[in-house]
C-alpha cells in the first residue's frame, strides 16, 4: 500500500478532528494530473478550516490546504507532462477537493498554473493565494482606470498576507500607500514593505458616515464591515475600492452615496473560482510587479507537523506577513 504524509481534517460525532496522517494514495480523489506538492501555505481560510471556525470544509475525510506548488508526476492532460511545475490556487482544493497539505495531489489539469520561470515553487507559495489575491485587487483597481497619478490607495489588515501583498506590490508600482493596521508596532514592517503612511485600524472601524473627507483614490480591503464602509465614505470622486476580505466581519453597513454623489466603484475579488485566464495574468505579473526580496523577509517557513498550531495563530490575526509550508 502506498502512503504519503498529509494533514487531514474529519468530523466525529465528538466534532472536528485534525491530524497529520499516512493517507492511502488510493483514497485520492479523480483528476487527470497527479502532482508531487513540494510546498504550500498558510491562508486565513485555511485557518478557518484547520480550527474549524467556519463551515470551509464540505467533504470528510479531507486534506487541508488551499494552495499547493509542485512538480508533474504523471498526467492524462494534453496541457501537462512529467516534469512540469505548477502552482494552484483555490478552485476548492481543501474545500471540496483534497488539498494541497500533502505530499502528493491529485487533481484537474484545467485547474493548475505553470510556474513562472523566474520563481521557485517556495517562492510562489510565500506569494500564495493571499498574494494571488492582493495581485487580483491590483488589476482591478487598474481596470477601475486607477493609476498612481490618481491618488494614494488606502490598503486595510494591511500586516496580514494579503495586505502585506498588496503593500509591496502598490509601492513598487509607484503609488503612495497608506497601511491600515490593528498593530502600531508594524508600522516599520510597513514602512519597510513601501507604506508612505501609517494609520490605525481604530480611525476606520466605527460607524461609517454616508461620505467622509474624501482621503484616497482606491483601496483594496481585506477586512469588510465598518472598515470597509469607511473606506468607501473616504474615497475620493471616481475612485474603486476592491473588496476581498472579511477578517473584521461579513456585514457591509454602509449606505448608497459613495456611488451616488462620488461615481466611486465597488469591486469584488474572488480567487476560487477565478477564470484561468485572469490567473495566468496576475502570476505574470507577480512574476515581474513583486519585489521578491520583500515577500521573502515577511515570510517564515514552517513544516507540516507545525500547521495545526499556526492554523491557531492565523485565525487570531496574528500572524504578519505569509507562512510557506515545507512538503518535500
Ligand atoms: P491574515 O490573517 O494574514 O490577515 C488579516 C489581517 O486583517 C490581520 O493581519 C489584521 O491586520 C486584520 N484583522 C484581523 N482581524 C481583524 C478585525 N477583527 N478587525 C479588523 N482587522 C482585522 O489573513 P489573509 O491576509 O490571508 O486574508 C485576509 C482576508 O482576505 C481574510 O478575510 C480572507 O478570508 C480574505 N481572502 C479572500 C480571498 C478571496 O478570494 N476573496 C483570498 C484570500 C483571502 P492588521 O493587524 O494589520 O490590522
């Protein structure tokens, strides 16, 4: 019988138990590209999983872990060949689909990226679905007709994964960032990733007004409920806020003026179920929009004994930066 090492979540009468197992490769799921995942990482929503705060997972037995990077082993895919290395992100790995938490995959060749030459698949897992995400908020802002000439861009949980991201990758694009945080102490951390400013997570969490002094030209936010209703209330006339996170709450109290009286764009941003092709576009440009060095100092390294703890630590926001998980 052949086994491979993996973290896997099950539910008891008892409730939700988590473990590091022996899983028996026969026990994976369908799909036509079996890949050997050399790293993942460690999402907020992986956190919900692991603690079992919120209902992430649909299927039991399950792998965690909703992100993995790795190499081909063997596929029935035209796309795909032995040797190849991958990235995937999302597409309900750990959620409905055995996850990346493993030392082996097996999964649907329609789901996976290919690996930018440049970067490494520890690299690309520092980035993570977090990463992915802050790049995707990017691109819509951009859509949006953001530009650096248009304002600064307010950047919420901005000590978390993605807004440690999303800091980075907007400093190094030449717009002048403000760094929203529920931890003063981060603010040389910030200032290091290129905030232009620092302010506190508190000046954003209460009540919103229908429209506030108008601050920014966009955000990309990371935390939901009144924070983002300050921020759309602060946003200045034509501007686009990118909604990814609810890291403060899932309720948007805020009301219709931001869009009335100042045209300002709200966007979502969902990593999932992201089309392949926008995928593909924000790892180019991860690949070539990222200063790397930066992600690599914000990132701790962790094995996969150690992810049950940090799946604790995440879900309390404390974490700063992003975790890689080391599989191989
Ligand atoms: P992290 O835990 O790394 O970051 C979240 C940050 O939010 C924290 O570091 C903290 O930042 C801030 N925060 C935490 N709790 C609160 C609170 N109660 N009130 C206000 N701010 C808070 O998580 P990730 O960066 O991985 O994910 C961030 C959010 O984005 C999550 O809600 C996650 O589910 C979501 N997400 C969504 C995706 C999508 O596809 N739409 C994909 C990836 C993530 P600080 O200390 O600086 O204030």
């Amino acid at each position: 019988m052949a086994t491979f090492k993996a973290i896997v979540i099950d539910k008891t009468p008892a409730g939700q138990t988590v473990g590091l197992v022996d899983f028996d490769e026969r026990n994976l799921m369908e799909g036509d590209v079996t890949v050997r995942v050399e790293w993942s990482t460690l999402n907020y929503k992986d956190g919900l999983a692991l603690t079992g705060k919120a209902p992430v997972v649909r299927r039991f037995p399950m792998i965690a872990g909703i992100d993995l990077a790795g190499t081909v082993e063997s596929s029935a895919c035209p796309g795909w060949k032995a040797g190849d290395k991958v990235v995937l992100n999302g597409w309900g790995l750990g959620e409905t689909h055995l996850g990346g938490y493993a030392q082996k995959a097996r999964v649907k060749g329609d789901w996976l990226v290919r690996l930018p030459a440049t970067m490494s698949a520890r690299e690309a897992m520092a980035i993570g679905t977090a990463g992915y995400t802050a790049m995707l908020a990017v691109m819509a802002l951009e859509r949006a007709g953001i530009a650096p000439a248009r304002g600064p861009i307010i950047v919420t949980g901005a000590a978390g994964g993605v807004g440690s991201v999303a800091v980075a990758l907007l400093a190094k694009l030449g717009y002048a960032v403000i760094a929203s945080t529920g931890r003063p102490a981060e603010a040389a951390y910030l200032k290091g990733l290129g905030a232009a400013e620092v302010i506190e997570r508190k000046e954003l969490t209460g009540p919103a007004r229908p429209l506030g002094k108008e601050r920014w030209a966009g955000g990309i936010d990371a935390v939901g409920s009144t924070t983002l209703a300050n921020v759309l209330s602060m946003t200045r006339y034509g501007g686009a806020v990118a909604a990814c996170g609810l890291a403060g709450g899932m309720d948007l109290p805020t009301s219709v003026a931001p869009f009335i009286l100042r045209g300002v764009s709200l966007i979502g941003i969902d990593s999932v179920m992201c089309p392949l092709a926008l995928r593909q576009e924000a790892w180019r440009r991860l690949a070539t929009d990222l200063d790397r060095t930066k992600i690599a100092a914000m990132t701790a390294e962790i094995g996969l004994a150690d992810v049950i703890e940090a799946g604790t630590r995440i879900g309390a926001g404390a974490v700063r930066g992003r975790i890689v998980v080391k599989i191989g």
